[in-house]
C-alpha cells in the first residue's frame, strides 16, 4: 500500500466527517452566542466551508479510486472510466458544490427551528 492511497484516504474521511458535522457546528455556535453570528455569517460559512469540504470529498475519493486502480494494475470498467476519469463528478462538485452543502444543512435547521419554538415558548 502506497503513501498516496493512505493519504488520500485520510483526506476524504477528515473531508466527509467535515462536511457531516459543519452544519451542527455552527448551529451550536449560533445558539450560544447569536450576536456573534448571526444567520448571514452561518449561512455564509455553511455555504463556503460545505462547499470546500464537498469538494475535497469528491476529489480525493476520485483519486483513491485512480490510485487504487494502479496498484492492482487492471484497468477500470468502461462505464467508470468514462465517467471518473473525465472528471465528471468534480466538475459537478464544483458547481454545485454549495446546493449540496445547503441541502445537508436543511434537516438541521429544521431541528435547530423546533428547539427555538420550544425554548421560547412560555411554559404554563
């Protein structure tokens, strides 16, 4: 086993666990401490850092698989040749890098919504 897979391998779980755990983060930091962020700076760095994250996600998961594929010296089904090794999923990556990252963010400020209510909400 190369350096290179090792590498990349790291790379794309701090990636993943990155872009899993950004949302909640912030959130976190925008419940404790709303004047110091407020929803355009979380919004903002949900978009921005999700969008990074995802794209590392896909590029070192691409260059895992590429690595992987030299090592065992075959050479990759025609379908994912055509659709890897063009560089596909990191052009989509890239443009819609930051939907992807606002869509993971949907379920937690949903969550985050329903314990604002539930927090303000008077109790009788």
């Amino acid at each position: 086993m190369e350096t290179g897979r090792v590498v990349n391998g790291w790379m794309y779980a701090l990636s993943l666990i990155g872009f899993l755990i950004l949302p909640p983060i912030l959130l976190g930091l925008r419940w404790f401490r709303p004047a110091r962020f407020p929803w355009r700076r979380v919004l903002l760095l949900n978009t921005l850092v999700g969008w990074v994250l995802f794209n590392g996600l896909v590029h070192f998961r691409a260059a895992r698989w590429v690595q992987s594929l030299r090592e065992n010296a075959s050479p990759p089904p025609i379908e994912f040749g055509q659709a890897w090794m063009d560089g596909q999923p990191q052009r989509l990556a890239l443009y819609l890098g930051w939907a992807y990252a606002l869509g993971w963010s949907c379920p937690w400020l949903m969550a985050y919504g329903s314990w604002h209510l539930h927090r303000s909400r008077p109790t009788a």
